[in-house]
C-alpha cells in the first residue's frame, strides 16, 4: 500500500521584492512586506532601466544585488521582532555616532601612540556626523540620501580648530573613513547594507597632489648641528631621513631586528606596520651613526625607547626651528627627505619604491616629481 508523501508547506516570504512600471520605460523597484497580518510597501529609490547594453545590464545586475540586500535586512529585522528582539531595527538601530568612538578606543588601545592620528580622525568624523544629523542617528537611517547629504555637508564644513573650510583632501579621508565605519559595522552585524555602493564614485572628493614637504641635505646637516633636549628623538628622526622607516617602524625597531650581513654591512629584518609585510633593509654607514649605543640591551629591547607618539612632532618642529628650517617639519617629513634625497642621488624609482616598501610605484612617483619641480626651479633662477 502506497503513501502519499505530503506536500510540505513552502513558507511564505515576509518580503517580496516589486517592480512598479514607469512612464519612461524604467522599473521602480519596492519591497511588499507582510508581517502579523499587515502589509506594507517600502519604495527603494532603485530603478531598473532598459538593458539595451551590456553597462546596462551590469548596471542591473548591481542594483537588484542591492535591493536584494536591503530585503535580507528587513527579512532579518522582521525575525528579530518575531523573536523578542528589542526595537524595530534589531541591531541596525546601534547609535552611529557611539560606535565611531568605540572603533577609536579600539584604535587606540590596540596600536598605541603612534596611531593617534587615526584615534583623532575617528573622532573628529563623529564630531562632523553630529554637527550634520546631531547625536542620535542610528545605521537603520544610513542610506544613499543619508550619505550623499553628507557629502555636501563636508564641503561647506570647517576645521573645528581653525575655523578654515576643508580641502577637498580632507573632505575625501572623511569619506574613506565613513566607508571603513560601515565595512565594520556590517561585520560586527550592525547592519548589513553599504549605501555609498549605490553612489557614482565621479560624485565623491577627488584625492589632489599635495606639495610633498621634505629637506636637502644642507638642511639635515643643520639639524645634526643642532641641539636638541632630546637626544633619542633627535637620532630617530635622522636615522629615519636616512632609512626612510616610518615613525611606526622606527618605533617599534629592537635590536634584535638588527642584524650583521656577510659583506660586514647591518640589515633590518622587520614587518612594516602599515603593509604588515616582512621586509629587509640594509643600512647604510650614515645611518648607522644614529643610533644609540646598545650597552648590555637585549634583542627584545626597543633602539629608540619613544615613551608617546605624540608629543614627538612638536618638539620636532621646535629643534626644526632652531635649525633655522621654515618648514612644517613633522617626522614623517623623514621618510620625504629619504625618498627626494635617494632620487636626487640618481638611485632608480623602482630601487626607492622598494627601500621605502611601497606596494604601488605611483606612491614612489610622487617624490620623482618634487625632485623635477626642484630642478626645474633651479634651472629657471639661471634665467635671471
């Protein structure tokens, strides 16, 4: 005797995505949402057009990937409510602003002094998020209106410290920094949707050659002729004009990363702090002579022995000063001096991009245009 197998109930969807036919042959694209009997429409602001050619049907295709995220979202916010999750959003109602400074504690704890920088930028993000839709803005109101009126706030915004108005640089790493916000987020689970993903990049802040703040040798001589109250900031900041490390590198360089090489020569053996790669270094003689004398230190001890990061570039710009430099001289300015110093020297780009451990020469090639500019500068004094 034969059973029927019962046919098993497919359950129903408590979101369906919609199309709404327009009169200029596009699809306005919504979500049907039924839930405790009652249903609602919520329209995306997404439009399928006619796909006429392959950009598109590609352009389609990245429009429903969207719109079927924000279904899941509120499929998943649905479940929550169902469940007894508090709030209408579930997690998508974590408070924008709160998060941001938690991500910059988290900055801070975990990469110490030298990444004050970023700890600060975090800070100062929220500060513009709040002074655009005040302190209680949560991720469920972050959407493509959301973040492009952000972007028009930033280039009326000014410097909370200077009351200047921002360059369109500044304007762009606040952008990059909101992206990286909503990258966590959706990893932490805040929310599951990027809207600058339905945003045209051509309508972001464009990234603008800046000049690149370096100093010749005369001026480096001058400092090493200089006192300075300092003396392990002092040998830092000159063993990094000469090395090209970064402060995080310098920072974080023990004498056991030092090593002798077979030519008599010394090497670094190291992980870069920003790129996270292993890299060698040889030192040159010049170099050398910056660093400070061992004594009975083992290979774990720190060469340098910074105590904070970031009072550094202040008493950097005081001995800068009385060199008799007038320039913005920060120690990054180091890792300049290095890179125009090499390329001066006649050194290759590609042998400098790799002693400064960039991943992409046009990062190198920045500095290959300070030194043109240098000499065409010199060359035009010629002409009276």
């Amino acid at each position: 005797m034969g059973n029927k197998k019962k046919k098993q109930a497919k359950a129903k969807e408590p979101v369906k995505l919609r199309y709404k036919e327009l009169s200029n042959g596009n699809q306005s694209i919504y979500l049907d949402c039924y839930s405790n009997g009652k249903r609602e429409y919520e329209f995306l602001k997404l439009y399928l057009i006619p796909e006429t050619s392959f950009e598109n049907k590609e352009a389609n295709k990245a429009t429903l990937k969207l719109a079927n995220a924000i279904k899941a979202q509120r499929v998943v916010e649905l479940q929550n409510n169902q469940h007894g999750f508090s709030g209408s959003g579930g997690k998508s109602k974590v408070n924008l602003i709160e998060y941001i400074k938690t991500i910059a504690d988290k900055k801070r704890e975990l990469a110490g002094g030298e990444k004050r920088g970023s700890y600060q930028f975090y800070l100062s993000l929220a500060y513009h998020l709040k002074q655009y839709s005040g302190d209680k803005t949560t991720f469920r109101q972050l959407d493509k209106s959301y973040c492009t009126g952000f972007i028009d706030y930033l280039k009326m915004a000014k410097n909370a410290l200077n009351g200047k108005l921002l360059s369109e640089n500044t304007q762009r790493q606040y952008v990059k920094r909101f992206k990286t916000v909503i990258n966590y987020a959706i990893t932490d689970g805040a929310t599951i949707l990027n809207p600058f993903l339905q945003i045209n990049p051509e309508s972001l802040p464009k990234k603008h050659d800046t000049e690149v703040c370096y100093l010749t040798i005369e001026e480096v001589k001058s400092l090493v002729d200089t006192p300075c109250p300092y003396q392990n900031i002092k040998r830092g900041f000159l063993f990094s004009c000469f090395t090209g490390l970064r402060f995080s590198d310098v920072n974080a360089l023990t004498w056991g990363k030092l090593q002798k090489t077979d030519n008599g020569g010394v090497k670094i053996i190291f992980i870069q702090k920003k790129t996270k790669k292993q890299e060698y270094l040889q030192i040159s003689r010049e170099a050398l002579k910056y660093l400070p004398d061992r004594g009975t230190a083992s290979d774990g001890d720190l060469v340098f022995k910074f105590q904070s990061g970031w009072y550094i570039n202040s008493i950097i710009k005081t001995w800068a000063v009385a060199a008799g430099i007038n320039k913005k001289v920060t120690f990054h300015v180091a890792r300049h001096t290095n890179a125009t110093l090499l390329l001066s020297k006649g050194v290759s780009i590609e042998v400098v991009s790799k002693i400064l451990g960039h991943s992409d020469i046009k990062t190198t090639q920045i500095y290959a245009k300070v030194i043109d500019k240098s000499i065409e500068d010199a060359v035009n004094k010629l002409n009276g």
